[in-house]
C-alpha cells in the first residue's frame, strides 16, 4: 500500500501545480496515471502538457490510443486503473477507490480550494478512504509553499 496524498490548492491552479508532481514522479522512474474528470477535461489537460510550461516536455498520451501501455503519462476520464500504472492523479473530482490505492505506489487527489463543492467532495474521499483504513496526508499551499498539514496513519499503524 502506497501514499495518498490530497492537495489543497489555493495559490495556484492544478495544470500549473501538476508538471512540478509530473516531473517528479517521472524522474522516480513511475508511470502515472492522471485521471480526468470528463473527456473533454482530459483533451484540456492534454493541450496543456503539449503547450508545455517552464518544465521540460511531459510524455503523454490520452487513453484509448493502441500506445496506452507505453505512455509514460496517460490522461484517462474512465473510472479504471491501466496496467502497469505506479502513481494515480485525480483531477477536479475523479474518483478514487481504496482498492485502486492499495494497488499503487501514490495516489494524489487535487481540489480546488475556491471551489465549496470540490472541498466537500474531497473532505468525502478522506473520511471514505481513511475509514477504509488508508492512511493519508494532507497538503496545503496556504502558506505561501507546500507543506504537510495532518496526517492519519493507516489502520495497521494506529496505536
């Protein structure tokens, strides 16, 4: 069982908070997994990781292509973990199961810390998943940098 991180975002928005993670988990020799809310937000993600930022080209494909298992980074709106997959991003409210985390290195889960209906979804996929027993950590960037603030350990590893 891996890591499952949920990010907090307030300062900026995930397509300039994602190459950082992408790049990061790449360079650890993962694939990741980003999984979309709808397709349209998965042909949006891909436009952005094609137009690039200030980090070095991001490797990507959107699923449903006969290349799926070969993309270092492959953007998918269905609600499926692809073979081979190390670490799962969910974008703007894609579902997360604990079963799929329990199957992955990381998992994180971005929400839009403006936005009440994206908080209350994500405050519902923690109390779904850490009562499933998983533990997980909370980030924020309300202070300017990212910094862990609470953590639950997995019900293995609570006293």
């Amino acid at each position: 069982m891996g890591v499952l991180r949920f990010y907090h975002l307030t300062r900026a928005p995930v397509e300039q908070t994602l190459p950082k993670l992408l790049r990061r988990a790449l360079d650890a020799g993962m694939r990741v997994q980003m999984r979309c809310s709808t397709a349209e937000r998965a042909a949006w993600f891909d436009q952005k990781l094609w137009l690039g930022s200030d980090d070095p080209f991001l490797p990507h494909g959107v699923a449903g292509g006969e290349h799926d298992a070969l993309q270092p980074i492959l953007l998918d709106p269905e609600d499926r973990l692809h073979a081979g997959i190390d670490c799962l991003m969910c974008l703007e409210g894609a579902p997360v199961s604990p079963e799929d985390v329990a199957q992955l290195d990381r998992t994180f889960i971005f929400f839009d810390g403006h936005d009440a209906d994206a908080l209350a979804h994500a405050r519902g996929q923690w109390k779904v998943l850490t009562g499933a027993g998983l533990g997980a950590e909370y980030w924020s960037e309300a202070s300017g940098r990212w910094a862990m603030e609470r953590s639950v350990p997995a019900a293995d590893q609570r006293a």
